[in-house]
C-alpha cells in the first residue's frame, strides 16, 4: 500500500488555522485529546491528511511551522500516536512536549538514543521538516510509549536551547541596526531567563531596550529589571518598556 503523507501544523504561530483547513481539507483534527477549552484550540497543533490541495496551500502560504510525518497507516492511528507524544518524562516528571516545532524536532533529536528515536517515530516511517531534513529511525515493530530523558540529557537540552536563544537575539539586534556584543548579549539573556521571562518576543526587546539606554556595560538593566515577589518576570518587562515608552512621548 502506498504510504500516506500528514502534516502536523501549529495554531499558535498560523491564525485561524482551523477554519483554514476546514477549508481545504477532508480530514484533519487538533491532537489534544477532547474536553479541550474552546479558546485554547485556536492555539493547539493540528494533524491533517495531505492532499495535493493540503500541500499546495502549505507552500503558497509559506508556513515554516510544518512537519510531515509519513507512513503507511490510518489517521486515526497516526493521531494517537502523535498525542501520546504530546508527554515526555523529563527526569521523573512529566512534561507538555512541543515536537511540533520544527526547532525544537531537530534539536531534541541530537540527543535521543536509537530506542528514543524510534519511540518519537513510532508507527511512521519518516519524518520530513522542508525543505529537505530528513529523520529516520530502526524497523523495531515494539517501541516505548513515552520518551524518558535524564537529567544530564535535560541539561543539554537546556543549553542547546540558550544557544538558539543567544543567536536569535543578536539577530533581532543586527535587524534594528544595534551595536551589541555576543558576551554581553549572553549575560542579559541569562539574566532575564533567570527572572522567568519566557516569552522571546519580550525578551528581545528588554534586551534591545538594555542597549539603547545604555544600561549594559554598567549592569543597571539587573536593577531595572528586578521584580517584586508578586511580578512575573513578562508582566515586569511589560511595564517597564511601557513606562520609558511614555516617558519618550
């Protein structure tokens, strides 16, 4: 039998991307399993059978937040597995895993062991990240049901992750013409990461924000950005870009 082709796609970074597919496609689903609040599906990763039309839109619209994954098996089938995937144990704790990043495939992919590998594969025979990665594992027919990762494996992961983070950073800096450096660059970064800032959008800009007031070499950004025991590390960042923001006007 001809192997069927599906691709994962994220809510969070396509808008209405349910309504999109309903559009397109013949058969498609959210992974998470139901009950699921209504305002957070709009947000949640989306299984869809390919078709040529499926395929076409994909690629007119640009997404780089796809991942196919290829195999001779029904949808039904290809959805559970993918869902029970949405559960890693990280050092005996279990955790919300976003394989349906491309980003985050490729990197927790270097560290996997075979058996992992062929765990996060599962019933498929391949999966494809465009526009030309290409991630196989062994024929083994049993396979664990979750992936469990030790904590130096975490830690790697940890840092792998900082070290993306690091250069999209200084990215978004060379993009808005900002003189910066790669070391203190770093310092912030750990710094604001320390604080729980976890959303990057924020993130880069309190970094920005760090270079234009020429707060940096001094290390006054840690005085500015240090929250009350009440203050999320984003809320804190939000108010201070809003407060410098008002004053400027």
């Amino acid at each position: 039998m001809t192997s069927k082709k599906f691709a994962v796609l994220d809510g969070a970074r396509i808008e209405e991307l349910i309504q999109k597919l309903g559009e397109r496609a013949e058969t498609f689903s959210l992974i998470p399993p139901e009950p699921l609040e209504d305002d957070m599906k709009p947000y949640l990763p989306c299984l869809v059978e390919c078709s040529d039309e499926v395929e076409a839109w994909i690629s007119k619209e640009q997404v780089d937040s796809v991942i196919y994954f290829i195999g001779n098996i029904s949808f039904v089938n290809a959805r559970q597995h993918l869902r029970d995937m949405l559960s890693i144990n990280l050092d005996g704790e279990l955790s919300y895993f976003r394989y349906y990043d491309p980003r985050c495939f490729s990197m927790i992919w270097q560290v996997l062991n075979a058996w992992q590998k062929r765990t996060l594969i599962g019933p498929f025979e391949k999966v494809v990240i465009p526009p030309e990665a290409v991630f196989q594992a062994g024929k083994e027919e049993q396979y664990a049901p979750i992936i469990n990762l030790s904590a130096g494996v975490i830690d790697e992961l940890n840092q792998m992750q900082r070290d993306l983070l690091y250069d999209d950073v200084t990215g978004y800096l060379n993009q808005k013409a900002i003189e910066n450096s790669l070391e203190s660059t770093q310092q912030i970064v750990d710094f604001l990461l320390d604080i729980n800032v976890d959303d990057h959008d924020l993130l880069k800009k309190a970094v920005q924000f760090s270079y234009e007031q020429n707060v940096v070499s001094n290390e006054r950004y840690q005085s500015i950005f240090t929250a009350s025991e009440n203050e999320t590390g984003n809320y804190l960042i939000e108010c201070v870009l809003m407060t410098y923001r008002n004053k400027d006007e």
